[in-house]
C-alpha cells in the first residue's frame, strides 16, 4: 500500500473520488470535502459546510474554465445544497448563488421552498459551463416533482429545467390530471 486516507468519521463511505491534476478529491460520510495529494495521501484542505449530511453522497465533480485555466471548481451536493469550492483551497466561491451555494429546494414551483425535500446523492454532470442535477425525493406527499435542472457553474443561477410533471403548454401536459404539476409529487421514470 502507497497510502491511505482515514476520514475520521464513522458511517458508511459511499462515495468514488476524482484525481484532477494529481489531486484526489473525496467526500466523508458525513459529508465533508477533501482535497489528498494524490501520490502522497497527504491532506489539501477540507471543507465543512456545518451541515451534518445524512444521505448517501456517492460523489462530486470538477469544472475548469477552459479558455484561462485559472478558474477550477469542485460542485458538490451536501443534503440540498449544491457548494461550488475552489479547487485549490477548498473555500466556496462567493460568486456563485448564496456565497458559494444554492439550495435545491427553491425554484421548484412549490411553496414554501423551506418544506421541499430533496438532496443531491450522487455528482451532478458537468457539460460546458452548466451543472445538471436531479435529486433524491421522498415518494410520498408532500413530493417535490422531482425536475431535472441546469444550473451555470460561475453563478449558480438556472439556466434551464425539465418538467418531469408537464405544466400547462408543454409536451404531454394532457396526458396528466389537470394541474397535476402543482400538487404531484414525482413520477418514477425508466422501466417499469
């Protein structure tokens, strides 16, 4: 063995790392970032947003600004927030969202935002400069609608949503109970 990395925690470590320009980056089970040399093991810097995660957290993901290279960022889903890090020291970037995070809660079409249940259980995709994430929710009422999202990774802001539960207009809105969208929580898709 080269090296190993103890998190410190207790709890079940369901999470695969990422190694960006020889540097690993992780997650604990509680769901605290890390940032390991990844030929050394020795620690980076960590990261704790104060929250207790509770939910399986099998990962993260890594954006760089390809034009200058200067801007790297690790987007990480700690219960329903999204953090968006520095790469290199682990602090959140103020300039995205709420100082450095967005709550996944809001923007859903369902108030209060404050009783959404959702987190982030496993790394959202990275394609160009968008974040695209889904979420873990509840089966029963009330439900979020379970929406699958795009957010920009500089500012956190929503670029774009798909409504899982069609809302009135679009593609197969009829196919639902009318304003089904507004109470429905969210609908199993794949293979029955």
């Amino acid at each position: 063995m080269a090296w190993s990395f103890d998190t410190q925690e207790e709890g079940g470590l369901q999470s695969t790392p990422i190694v960006v320009d020889g540097v690993l980056y992780g997650i604990t089970p509680t769901q605290k970032v890390f940032a390991v040399d990844a030929a050394t093991g020795k620690t980076i810097w960590k990261f704790d947003s104060g929250i207790r995660g509770t939910q399986p957290d099998r990962g993260l993901a890594f954006w760089s600004d390809v034009a200058t290279k200067q801007d790297r960022r690790i987007l990480v889903g700690v219960m329903n927030f999204v953090y968006a890090l520095d790469a290199g020291s682990g602090q959140p970037i103020e300039t995205f969202g709420d100082h450095g995070r967005i709550d996944l809660r809001a923007g859903l079409g369902r108030e209060p935002a404050s009783e959404q249940s959702i987190s982030l259980t496993s790394p959202g995709v990275i394609y160009q400069d968008l974040l695209i994430v889904g979420g873990r929710n509840p089966e029963t009422p009330p439900s979020p609608p379970g929406d699958i999202r795009a957010f920009d990774v500089r500012t956190g802001k929503l670029r774009w949503s798909f409504h899982t539960i069609p809302r009135p207009g679009e593609v197969g809105y009829e196919t639902w109970p009318k304003d089904a969208w507004k109470t429905a929580g969210r609908p199993i898709i794949g293979p029955a």
